[in-house]
C-alpha cells in the first residue's frame, strides 16, 4: 500500500511540474509572438510588456527547477521517471533562454523605433518567415512533450534544418544588401541579430523535441546522427 501511495504521489507531483511547464512555455511563444510584432511595428509598450514578461519566465524557471530537485530527493524515482524529471529540467532551460531571445528581439525593436529606423526595414518579410517556422517549431515540440510523442520529435528535429536554411539565407541577402548600399548596415545589422536570435529559438525547441526521444527511449541523441538515419529511410 505504500509503494501505491507513493507512486501516485510521485505522477500527482510530476503532473504538477509538467503543467507548470507547459504553461511556461505558453509565456515563451506569446513573448515570441509579441516581439515580432514589436520588430514590425516599433511599439515601445509591447517591447516592454515582452521584457517584462521575461522575468515571469525566469520566476518559473526557479521554481520549476526548485520542484524538480525535491522530487528527485523526496521519491527517489529510476529509470523512466528519472529520465522524465531529467528531461523535464532540460526542457526549462531551453523555455528560459527562449523567454531571453525574445526578450533580445523586443530590445532590439525598441532601439530601432528610437532611432527612428523602423520604417527602413527592409527584410521583414523574410525574417517574418524564419521566425513563423521557429514559432511553430516551437508549438509543435511543446506539444510532442506534453505527450511524449516520439514520431512528431523525430520530425521536428528534421524541420530544425529548414529555420537554419532560411537564416543562412537572411545572412547572404542582408550582407549583399549592405555591400549595395552602405548607409543601410545599421539597420541591417540590427536585423541579422534578430533572425540569429530566432535561429537560436529554433535551436531551443529542437532540443525539447530530443528529450522527448530521451525520455521514450532512453537515447540521447544530441549530437549525434539519430535523426538523420531515420530521415533518410523513410519514403
């Protein structure tokens, strides 16, 4: 009987971690979504709000991670479970330096409406695109988390090489951009920082969709070929 007891208060407390961190990562993909509209419109009280929120993220952050240790101490879990609370660790991680990348786009946006460069952008579009894909990759990866869905990590893992290809691509048509005219490398510079902020957002859910791997099958798959083996067998 105390085993059972202390086996549902273990999924009880693990339960309550993993919604904590699901709701981090909701405060992540608005701050993402709120720092791109700053980035297109220059709005100084969204830029604010966005790196405001960004210590609500690092409050969580503490707290989450607090949680986690004393779980590890109080139910002593093995196995599978330690590999959940691991992983759920890692994952926080990656939400709080999503929270600090946003919070990166939002400064940046801010600085570009006090210099009044805002309407000289010339690449949001583009940057529009990437930052798209890293918002879904990220969506999609919290979602595959919250239900340990290996088939959906895997692909998202792959989908991690489009955000980067869209960024290397910024970089060449930003750098040609500056070469052409030369009064445009502020602006244009302050650009690359931000799609290389979203690159790095797309880094970060990408590694929570890995732990998802981790925590189903005990691999982990970082660095190494895992993802490209699988890709490249299916038809």
């Amino acid at each position: 009987m105390q085993t059972v007891h202390s086996s549902k208060q273990y999924d009880d407390d693990l339960e309550t971690i993993r919604s904590k961190v699901l709701l981090m990562g909701g405060l992540v993909e608005n701050q993402l979504r709120d720092a791109m509209s700053c980035f297109r419109s220059g709005n100084e009280a969204l830029a604010d709000q966005v790196i405001a929120t960004d210590d609500n993220v690092n409050q969580l952050e503490i707290e989450l991670d607090d949680a986690c240790s004393h779980l590890i101490v109080k139910r002593q879990p093995a196995a599978n479970d330690l590999r959940t609370v691991m992983a759920t660790i890692k994952a926080i991680t990656d939400l709080e330096r999503i929270g600090d990348e946003s919070a990166k786009i939002a400064r940046i946006s801010k600085t570009l409406h006090e210099r009044g460069l805002i309407g000289e952008l010339k690449h949001f579009e583009t940057v529009r695109v990437i930052a798209q894909q890293a918002a879904d990759l990220l969506h999609d990866s919290l979602d595959a988390f919250a239900r340990l869905d290996k088939d959906q990590a895997i692909r998202l893992i792959g989908l991690d090489r489009l955000v980067d290809h869209e960024f290397r691509s910024i970089i060449r048509n930003v750098i040609t951009f500056m070469m052409e005219d030369p009064r445009t490398i502020s602006v244009a510079l302050d650009t690359l920082w931000v799609a290389k902020a979203i690159e790095r957002i797309g880094d970060h859910a990408k590694n929570i969709a890995e732990y998802v791997v981790y925590v189903v099958e005990g691999k982990d798959i970082r660095h190494s070929d895992y993802v490209s083996t699988i890709l490249d067998k299916t038809p």
